[in-house]
C-alpha cells in the first residue's frame, strides 16, 4: 500500500480531509522483528529480595 493509498482509506474513514490526514502523519505498520536469541522477560524475585534486603535492612 503506497503511502496516497494509506490517506485515502484513512479520510475515507475517518471523513478528514486529504490534506488532514497528510499533515498527522500516518505510516504503515511494520512487523516488529522477533528476536529468536532473546532471553525471556523474568524476575528472580530472590534475586531482587536479596537486593532489597541490602539496599534497605530491617
């Protein structure tokens, strides 16, 4: 979808106008590539209460 397809189908929509809808600035979306070595996203929370236990003794 070239970028004058994208204007037209979102004035269409949104009933703005052409020069509007050029003026915000809308893009296609891209796929987000998917990084396959990434570790997942955890907390040790055991980790992080040790942490805690130093920053701030009881």
């Amino acid at each position: 979808m070239t970028q004058a397809e994208l204007n037209r189908e979102i004035a269409a929509a949104t009933g703005e106008s052409m020069s509007t809808v050029r003026h915000m600035g809308f893009v296609p979306l891209m796929p987000v590539p998917y990084e396959r070595d990434r570790d997942p996203l955890t907390v040790d929370w055991d980790e992080l209460e040790q942490h805690r236990a130093i920053l701030h003794p009881v």
